[in-house]
C-alpha cells in the first residue's frame, strides 16, 4: 500500500477540520471540526501502521487512546455548550467573549520610581529600589487585610469562625 493515498486523504481532512475552527462561528460545528482534525490523526496513526508493518501495532492501539480522549473532549464540551445555551440562548463565539476576564496590561518600569517592572527585559540594578521594610516608622507591623486592630480591644480572630459570630451577638464582647 502507497503511503501517499492515506496522508493525501488525512491532510485534506485536517484542513478541512482547520478551516472549520478558524471560520465557523457555532461551537458545535467548531467541536465537529476539532472532532474532524482528531479523525485526520488516526487516520495518520493507522496508516503508518500499516506502512511501518509495526509487530507491536502501536499506531491502532496509539489511535484507540485518541478515540477515547475525542469522545471525552465531546462530552465535556457539550455539556459546557448545553450550560451556556441555557445561561445565554446562544452558541455563537462572538457573543461569548464578553464571559472572558479582561486583560491587566502589565506594569511597566517608570523613571520616576526607578523600580523594575517583571516585563522589562534587563534590569539595572543601578536604578532598583529596595522593597520597602514591613515595618512602619513608629515599629508597628502594618495589618494585613484579615487581621483586626489589637490595639482598639478587638480580639485577634481565632480561626474559628463560630466564636467570632457569638461575640459579635453579644455586642463584640468576649
């Protein structure tokens, strides 16, 4: 058997299945066409196989883990399509990207404070900043966000949130 025939075949699936995601707006057709490229690679897998005369035949077995993994990623995102069907009345990809985070633009080093930014790509270390201490200037550690203020007669919290419910019944006496 020529190997030209299977990977002529198996190339043109793959396109196909490549233009599907890039062109399709519809997430099923957009999962149809995952499911179409996947397809196209066991159809690699196969024949390669068969070209190689592999003893063990690892090709069939490589693409039944292939099949196993496609059908799981076909549930997974069907389900996934089925919820956003039922939150948004819509599969198109265009009207779900408003569902993604918005990016954080990354900070950039400024002259004016001399420190560097983790995107810059070589530092100075003439122009770094030391951290500043965790102390402030009276010897006092700064509070952390869920700590409470010791020195207003509040108790530090437990850890268990149960006690801290009952004080606060009792008008925050202990």
């Amino acid at each position: 058997m020529h190997i030209v025939y299977p990977a002529v075949i198996s190339a043109l699936l793959f396109s196909v299945g490549v233009y599907g995601v890039l062109a399709r707006r519809n997430t099923i057709l957009v999962l149809m066409s995952v499911e179409l490229m996947l397809n196209a690679v066991n159809l690699n897998l196969v024949a390669f196989d068969v070209w190689l005369r592999d003893r063990l035949h690892s090709g069939q077995v490589l693409t039944l883990f292939v099949i196993v993994i496609a059908a799981a990623e076909v549930g997974v995102g069907l389900a996934i399509v089925l919820a956003l069907y039922r939150n948004r009345r819509t599969v198109d990809l265009d009207q779900l990207r408003e569902l993604a985070e918005p990016a954080q633009p990354l900070p950039a080093a400024t002259e004016a404070t001399g420190q560097w930014a983790p995107g810059d790509r070589s530092p100075d270390p003439g122009k770094l900043t030391p951290a500043p201490p965790n102390v402030t200037e009276s010897g006092d550690r700064p509070p952390t966000p869920g700590s409470r203020n010791v020195a207003m007669g509040e108790a530090a919290p437990s850890g268990n949130g149960r006690e801290d419910q009952r004080s606060a019944k009792r008008g925050g006496k202990p």
